[in-house]
C-alpha cells in the first residue's frame, strides 16, 4: 500500500495542508480534525497543497468541501487548492468544489511556511465503524452541494444510514 500522510503547519491566520500519497477515508477525519482546531482558534485562510498528491477519494473531498462550506459560513475564509494534477483538478471539477474552493495557478503566499516547518500528522487508519459517521457525512454534504452529485452517491449513502444504524443497535 502506498505511502499517505499530511502534513500540516499554521502561521498566524493561515493553515496549510500538504497531502503526500492518497487522500482518502482514512485520513480524511485527521483533516477535519485539524481544520476544526484552526477554525476555533480563528484561522479563517487554508492552503491545501496537492503537489504530491498521487489519488483523492470522494470522502477526502467531502471533507474539503465541509471546510469550505464552514469558510464561506464565517463570510471572511477562503480554501486555496494549490498544485493539482490534471487528475485531481478534473475530480474537483466534476464534483462542483471548484465553485467554492480557489484553485490557484498562481503561488498563494505562504506566512513563513516552509517544508521545514511541516509537522506530519499523527493518522492511525480508523476501522469501519469509526470511518462510517465521517464518510457518510462527506458525501451528503456532496450530495447536497451539487445536485449532479445526488446520482453518484446515493447508494453510497443508503448503504452507510443502514450501516450505521446495525452499528447503533449492536452498541
């Protein structure tokens, strides 16, 4: 399995996040969590950077769309998506996110961040009943941002409220 970790840093009202490898369910609530934590302390500007990004799935996207949903919420945030490949622009693309998200060609400053001051986040890979509640929420908020999404995940959804609820009742 390849290799997937992010890497993270902040300067002062600006949070960065560099994906190295897969962007997928199973890092994708280490993000929110981080970007949650910023949120709560004020910062109201993300970089996310894709340069080595090698796959993203539609739960990490989800999870992008949630923070850039929460940044328009505040009026004053904005999400840069930085170094896409043409792969990752077009899965951006052909979910909606680049409505809502800025997708830079051109460099964003960074505050002093450097590769240097990158931390790698702690990650470990969540089993299938910690992964469902944010998988589930990633893909409504999907569903809900852009229609054309509703086709694509659907079934997904179905399956994952059925899901969680057989893992409600076990508890």
């Amino acid at each position: 399995m390849e290799l997937s970790k992010i890497l993270v840093a902040r300067s002062a009202a600006l949070g960065f996040i560099k994906v190295v490898g897969r962007g997928s369910f199973q890092n994708s609530g280490c993000l929110k969590a981080f970007y949650q934590q910023l949120l709560k302390d004020g910062v109201h500007r993300f970089v996310v950077d894709l340069e080595a990004c090698t796959y993203l799935d539609s739960t990490f996207l989800g999870i992008l769309l949630g923070l850039g949903l929460k940044l328009k919420e505040g009026g004053n945030g904005l999400l840069h998506i930085l170094n896409a490949s043409p792969r990752n622009l077009e899965l951006l693309r052909n979910l909606g996110l680049d409505r809502l998200i800025n997708i830079d060609a051109a460099p964003v400053p960074l505050n002093g961040i450097t590769e240097k001051t990158l931390e790698e986040m702690a990650c470990p890979t969540p089993t299938r009943q910690e992964a469902a509640p944010t998988i589930l929420e990633a893909h409504e908020a999907l569903m809900e941002f852009d229609p054309r999404n509703v086709p694509k995940f659907k079934d997904v959804v179905e399956f994952l409220r059925e899901d969680l609820g057989q893992i409600a009742g076990k508890n």
